[in-house]
C-alpha cells in the first residue's frame, strides 16, 4: 500500500497548493475549501486504512477513500469548466486522482476476494 500511501499524499499536498490558490488570487472559497475536504480526505482515509481492526474495516476506510476520491474528480470537473482552474492544471490533477481511483477500486477488489 506504500504507492498508494505516497501518491495520495503527493496528490493532497497539490490540492492544498491548489486551494491556497483558489483562495488567495481567485477569492474562491466555497468550491475550493469543498475540493480542500475531499481531496485531502482521501489520503486520509488511506492512512486510517493502514491499522483497519479487521478486513471489512479496512474495505470500509478505502472504500470512503474511493467515494472521497470520486468527489474530488466533480469537484476538479466543476472548477476548470467555471474557468478557476487553467486546463494543464486541471489535467495533472485529474489524471493523478484517476489514478488513485483505479488503484482504490484494484485494492478493495483484491482485499474482497481474500475475504470470500
């Protein structure tokens, strides 16, 4: 899990820089403080993941992980088709959040295989 672990806070580092941003040259708050919640959530959920108490509890953290990591993508979707956010940006971001979608989704799928 040390990729994954790594890439999500290498991604939420980003969105923090992003939000910091949004916030000081945009005068952005809402939108970016929801992109803040969510995008720094995921490696969150990941960490918390780490010392799940059972298999169930850990497919539960990185599944909220997914759900997180899902919102991002809306919310990174909403802030470049508004124009807060330029397109190469926006392509970074969105292409790494994918990535973590992808290696969540490989992961809980892995975890219920061994549990059925």
């Amino acid at each position: 899990m040390s990729i994954l672990k790594d890439k999500s806070y290498v991604f939420a580092l980003e969105i923090v820089k992003l939000s910091q941003c949004l916030v000081a040259d945009k005068k952005e708050y809402i939108l970016s403080k929801q992109l803040l919640r969510s995008g720094t959530a995921v490696g969150a959920l990941i960490r918390e993941a780490e010392f799940a108490q059972s298999k169930k509890d850990f497919i539960y953290k990185m599944s909220i992980a997914l759900k997180e990591a899902n919102e991002t993508l809306y919310w990174l979707d909403l802030l470049k088709d508004t124009n807060y956010l330029v397109e190469d940006r926006y392509m970074s971001l969105h292409s790494v959040c994918k990535e973590l979608v992808a290696m969540l989704l490989s992961s809980i799928k892995t975890s219920k295989k061994s549990i059925s």
